[in-house]
C-alpha cells in the first residue's frame, strides 16, 4: 500500500474509535442534565441515584474521548501537513475557538461533575453538570464548522505566500455558517443524543431483564425513551434537511448516496449493489421518483447524475451508496424501535415484554452504527476532495512522512487502541455489574441538605 | 530590531506560549508524579499519588490539545512542519499518553497485587516517556532542524536524538518530577508527605545539575539562542528571577510553606518557557544548517484577519479559562482523601 492509502485508513481508524465516545459524551451530557435538574425539582433520591450512577459512566466515556481526541489534532499535521498549511487560517479559528470556548468548559466543569458531588451545594454541582454538557454541545459545533467548511468552503480567498497556496479567511461569520454547517451540526447532535438516550435506554433494560434495581432502571428506561424518541424523530427531519444541502452543494455525493448516474428524475433506492464498471445498481430494489420528490418536491425533476462528473471527480460510489442505506436503515429501525416502545409504555406493558427489553438492550449498538456509518458516507462521499472542490486528498499527504512510518505508527495505534477498547469495555461492564449504588438514595456531604423546591 | 513583526504575530506567539507554559505547569505536575510514581512503595501510597492528580490530570491535557490548536491556527506552517517532521516522535508521544491514561483508569480496578504492580509501572513508564518526547522535541527546536527551502522538515527520526536533545528530554523529566513532588508534597499529609519532602531537594539538586549542563551546552553550541538576549540585556533579569524562584523552593519547604514552594516552582517554569520564547524569538523552528530557511513569526504566521479574530476569541475565552480552573483547583485544594470514587 502507498503511503496515501495508510495515511487515509490511519485517520478513518483513529477518527472512527474516537468517535465512538464523543456522541455518548453530548448525549449523556444531557440526560445527566435532565436527571439531576428533576432531582432538584421532584427531590427523589432515585433521580439521585441515576445521576450519579450515570455520571460514572460519562467520566469514563469522556477520559478516552480525551485521549483519543489529542491523536486527531495531532494527526492534522503529523499526516496532513500539506493540507494543514492549506486550510490553518481558516480551519483554525474555529479548531482554536472549540479548544478555547469549549474543551476546558468541558474539562474544568468536569472534576466538579464526577468529584464535587461532596464538596459544593447542589445547585452549584447542577450548574457543573449543565456545563459540562453546555460544552461537550459546543465543541460539536466547532468541530462540525471547521468539518462543514471542508464540505462547503465558504468565506475566504486563496492566497500565495511564497508558492503555497493557502485559504484566508475573508468573513469569520460567512465561514461559521457555510452552506451545510447547520444542517450537519443539527443531524450530528441529534445522533448522539441518540447514541446517548440508547444507552441508557439498553443498560435499564437489562437490569430489567436481570430483575435487578427495578425502581431505578425504570425511571432510567422512561427517561431515556423520551429522548430517544423525540431525537429519533427529529432525526427524519434533520437527515431530510441534510439531504436537501447536499444536493445543492454537493451534487455529486448525492447522486453518490444513490447511486444515480443520468441526470434525470431519480429514484430512492431502498438497498441494492452498485456496479461501478456498468454504472448500474445490481439486485436493488427502488421508488421511482422519490428522489426527486424529496427534494424537489416534484417527481419529475431531474436530479444531477454522476455522469457529469469525470471519472476522478467522482467519490467511490458502492461504499457511499452502502453506508449511507445502511445508516437510513438504522435510523428508520430505532423511529420503529422508539414508536413500539412507547406505545407498549403508554399501555402500560414496557417492563413486561421481555423480548421487547431484550431487543432494548441491543439498542446501544443502532445509533453508534448509525453514527460511524454516517460519518463514513460523508466523509467518502466527500471525495477526491479534501476540502471540496478546492484541495484532492491525494495531495495533502505530508511529504516529508514515509509509508514505513504510517505503517509502524498504524501498529501502534492498533495495539494501544485495542488495550484501550479492552479497558472502556471492562470498565463500563464492571460499572454496569455493580449497579447503582444504595448509599447515593442518601446523599451525604452538602447534599444532605434538601434541596429547595424553587430550584 | 523588529520593527516590520505586526503586533498580532507577537501577541499570538506569546499567547501560544501562555498556551503551552500552562501545559507545562499543569501536566507537568500530572508526569512529575508519575516519574515519582514507583519510588513509593505501599498500595494506599501509590493510590495516594495518582488521586492527588485524580480530579485534574484529564483537564490538564486540554491545555495540550489547545496549545496544539493555536498553534494550527494562528502558525499552521510551523504546525505542519513541526508535527509532520517529528512524526514518530510525536506517535510516541501519544502512544505514551494513552498508555498512561489507560493505566490511570485500570490500575485500582482489581485488588490484586501483580494487576496493580503491572499498571503502576505502565503509568510511570508512560508518564517519564512523555515528559522525555516532550523534552527532545523541545531540544530540537533549540537547537535548530534541517529544514528545505519549502519549509519542510529534511532529516529522519534519528537525527532528532541528537545529545543536546536528549540533555533537554532528560532535564525536562528532571523538572517535572521536581514539579511533581512539591506538587505531592501539597497535596499529601502523614508518612508519605515526609517521604515527598525528602524528595524534593534531591530532585531540585538533580534538575539543577542537568539545567545548568544545558545552559552550558546552548552557550556553547547554540549562539542563535541568546542574540536576543544580548541585544536586550535587560532580559537576563528572567534568568535572574528562574534562579531565585528555584532557590526559593527549599526554604519554602523547610518553612513547610508547601503551597509557595509549589508558587515558586510554577514561576520557575514560566520564566524558564519565558527564556525559551526570548531565545527563539523572532524564529519559531530554527533552521540548521540553513538559516535562511527558518520559519519566523512572520512568514509562518495565520493572516492578520484570522490572528484578530482569535484575539478576540481568546480575550472572551482565556479569562474564563484562568477563573473556571482557579476555581476547580480552589475546591479540590486540600489533601488528598480516599474514598469510593477514588482510583
């Protein structure tokens, strides 16, 4: 393999292990604020309980999202020196604003979340917890910005120094709000509070199941349904919307998504395979039409076909056209999943079906697929471009890095990584077999003292 | 001198120091304890040492990621040449980190005693090898890196271990397990605290003894690295103030003053960061052998336009950074106790 093929699967390995944790870390963010907001207001000690119970398990979510985050911005330019220097000016401000505005809010809140529940009042430790999910929130935005304006390049101007051309900025705002920027930050924030609400949802089916914690999985299930569900639905509009932009922005990553070759009307494929050679899909199954109507809102409106594209403008179409059904798919399955559960809660039946709970607790895998697999079709789809339209990816590469160095540092990587997916697995199973804890039903410290009804 | 460097150059270099002079600080202290680590003995010592840095050490690694980020923003040239240059240096470095960072969650997870031995050696191997790979990279950038007329780094790994480098990596461990035990000392009461202090005055005499070998190796073979300062002698009072907070330490100790000791050792670090940005200034990586290739505050620098619009960023976000984490450090402060929580 060349170097530009190890340095790409280098960075789809490490960005997909990280990005297992910070979508459980926005998610988690806000239930945690949920649960302990309705303990102050109800002053249940079980909405005690699962905040604290769930605040273990977000510092150990958030630990790995740390480290393994510090490999991706290091990576930027220890992989991708060229396109660093191309993108610094404007891909920077907002990276620097995430660090500045939004990791140490996370951070520094979080040592108060996980250690002060015996060291300040309640409500300062709400105001904590609200933070820190305040700036796991905020650093999606940032993130998801500086990756949309890789999308959507919008807001500066190319300029030479010296024989390096490089984008500068030219309108702070117009750069923030790119073209696809919010629709991808709405659709991204919305899978992890899924990738959150799933989880908790999965872990309270099981002691459900197990017959243990009952009072406690309960409440934990119902909360956790809530804002799966309403995430889950929300989602059909923000994917939907997501759509909408790319097909005004990025034609060919949406004629990708479908593998749509002609420009004509364009159906919506429910699954198939996609024969790139004959530029036909093989064994799929589709609506006619509803591409078009989509997005148009009209059948019979042609949708740009990958035909216009030459062949090395056009992203690999069978694994976009893949993932990207795949990741409907799951989002359709979890809106079915949601709507089911719900109505079984809703006829008072949720804790009772136990191949219902057992489907739950399989639950925490769907919006993590979902996610990776999302990521996975934007990112391919995306291609050859690095930075759409302006910069390929096969000439950011960092020239002075060898293809021997990526493969012994992808070694590295794989070794560590592994440990570590063994440590969070370990961990979050030790923390999930040992349940709740009894003694937070009694809160001590500062909290013993009740809180306020007003607050 | 330089006249023609735009203010916001400066600010950002400065900035961008303040950046990674807070790293230093912070996970200094974080690498100090884990290079003392395995020199305590007992289970509830070692507990001890890794939860007075329990609350901290993951937030203190955003200094690092932001440092990082800034440096992106506002010098993506040096960004780019630096990390793609050091290249397996700087995967070592993250392999550390990680290393340590895993065995900070796993190590009190089970009781028993080969588990726990086996982690405390992997979190005070992974702790001495990132303060040594941030040392060396620092020791290249003194010293100066080939660098081609494109700015692009032009030697391999092994040219980054050359002696000098290795010196600043071994002084860097020295400073930090300096910074670590005064930092335990603090935070730590009982048998273990007067371990701690015992400690201290070794790893004072330990660090001096490498620092001083590195200041003697830059004047001799380093001339680039105190231009500044002899155009500007009145800078040397930042050598003068490093050694007085340095000697400072033990007299706070002995007076058991623990938090001014740890006062001092702070400013020890930030005049030593301080010295370190007046030498390089106006280079940011020193081009060796040739100079003209150097990237500077000017030619590596971000536009004006994105340099403005990150002062303003940072002018709202710095001060609430300095507040939040004053405060976090005002409610830990206080000694270290056990308790379910704890690793």
């Amino acid at each position: 393999m060349d170097a530009l093929t190890l340095a790409r699967l280098q960075f789809a390995f490490t960005i997909g292990f990280h990005y297992l944790f910070p979508p459980l870390s926005i998610g988690l963010g806000l239930l945690l604020v949920l649960m302990e907001g309705t303990w102050l207001k109800t002053k249940n000690p079980v909405y005690h309980q699962m905040a604290r119970y769930w605040t273990r398990v977000f510092g150990l979510v958030f630990a790995i999202g740390v480290a393994t985050g510090i490999v991706m911005e290091f990576e930027f330019g220890t992989n991708w020196a060229v396109y660093s220097r191309f993108v610094g000016d404007v891909f920077g401000s907002a990276l620097a604003a995430e660090g500045i505005f939004a990791f140490f809010l996370e951070s520094g809140f979080l040592a108060l979340l996980l250690f002060g529940w015996d060291r300040v009042g309640p409500k300062t430790h709400f105001f904590a917890t609200c933070m820190v999910a305040f700036g796991a929130h905020f650093s999606a935005v940032w993130i998801i910005v500086a990756n949309s304006w890789q999308q959507t390049p919008a807001g500066f101007h190319l300029v030479n120094h010296a024989g390096i051309t490089r984008a500068e900025i030219t309108d702070f705002w117009a750069m923030v709000f790119n073209p696809s920027s919010m629709d991808r930050l709405i659709h991204t924030v919305c899978g992890a509070w899924q990738a959150g609400a799933w989880m908790v949802v999965s872990v309270s089916a099981w002691y459900l199941l197990k017959g243990k914690y009952l009072d406690f999985a309960k409440r934990s299930l119902q909360m956790g349904l809530v804002v799966a569900l309403a995430a889950s639905l929300f989602q059909l509009y923000t994917g939907h919307d997501s759509a909408v932009g790319v097909s005004q922005n990025q034609p060919a990553k949406l004629a990708a998504f479908e593998a749509h070759y002609p420009t004509a009307p364009a159906s919506l494929y429910l699954f198939g395979w996609v024969d790139e050679a004959g530029r036909e899909v093989r064994f799929g199954l589709a609506i006619p039409k509803m591409l078009s109507f989509l997005i148009y809102g009209d059948g019979n409106k042609p949708v740009r076909g990958l035909n216009e594209f030459a062949p090395a403008d056009r992203p690999p179409v069978n694994v976009v056209f893949q993932t990207y059904h795949a990741m409907v798919a799951i989002g359709l399955g979890l809106i079915g999943l949601a709507l089911l559960s719900t109505v079984q809660w809703w006829r008072g039946k949720l804790f009772e079906q136990r191949w219902l709970l057992g489907i739950l607790v399989l639950s925490v895998l769907g919006p993590q697929m979902a996610n990776q697999l999302g990521w996975a079709s934007a990112e391919i789809g995306r291609q050859p471009w690095i930075v759409y339209g302006l910069l390929r990816t096969s000439d950011s590469l960092s020239k002075v890095v060898s293809g021997g160095a990526i493969v012994s540092s992808l070694i590295m990587f794989s070794l560590v990584y592994a440990l570590l997916f063994a440590v969070f697995i370990f961990l979050l199973n030790h923390k999930i077999q040992h349940g709740p804890d009894e003694a937070d039903l009694t809160p001590v410290g500062p909290l013993r003292k009740e809180p306020r009804a007003d607050v | 001198m330089f006249d023609d460097i735009p203010l916001l150059n400066f600010v950002w270099f400065a900035l961008v120091g303040v950046l990674f002079t807070g790293y230093a600080i912070l996970d200094g202290f974080d690498l100090g304890i884990g290079a003392l680590h395995l020199f305590t003995k007992t289970d509830e010592e070692r507990r001890i040492m890794l939860n007075s840095i329990g609350p901290v050490w993951d937030g203190n690694e955003v200094w690092l990621v932001t440092g990082g980020g800034a440096l992106f923003a506002a010098f993506p040239m040096v960004y780019a040449t630096v990390f793609s240059g050091f290249y397996l240096a700087f995967m070592l470095l993250l392999v550390a980190l990680i290393f340590r960072a895993v065995a900070i969650e796993f190590r009190s997870k089970l009781p028993m005693r080969w588990w726990r031995q086996m982690w405390d050696i992997g979190f005070s191997i992974g702790s001495v090898l990132s303060a040594f790979l941030i040392g060396v990279a620092l020791g290249n950038i003194i010293s100066g890196v080939p660098l081609d007329p494109e700015k692009e780094f032009a030697a391999n790994f092994f040219h980054l271990l050359r002696p000098y480098p290795l010196l600043v990596g071994v002084t860097t461990v020295a400073l930090f397990a300096m910074h670590g035990a005064i930092y335990g000392v603090m935070k730590t009461e009982g048998t273990l605290h007067d371990k701690l202090r015992g400690w201290v005055n070794r790893c004072i005499l330990i660090f001096v003894f490498f620092y001083l070998a590195v200041t003697v190796a830059t004047l001799l073979y380093i001339p680039h690295m105190t231009e500044t300062l002899k155009a500007y002698p009145w800078l040397f009072t930042v050598a003068v103030l490093n050694a007085l907070a340095i000697a400072n330490i033990p007299r706070e100790i002995s007076l058991g003053r623990d938090f001014n000791a740890f006062l001092c050792s702070c400013a020890a670090m930030i005049a030593l960061m301080a010295l370190f940005g007046i030498g390089m200034f106006p280079h940011m990586v020193y081009s060796f052998p040739h100079p003209e290739n150097s990237l500077t505050l000017l030619n590596a620098a971000s536009s004006q336009k994105t340099l403005g619009i990150m002062l303003i960023v940072a002018a709202i976000g710095v001060p609430l950074v300095l507040a939040y984490t004053a405060t976090i450090y005002f409610i830990f402060r206080g000694k270290v106790k056990l308790d379910p929580m704890s690793y």
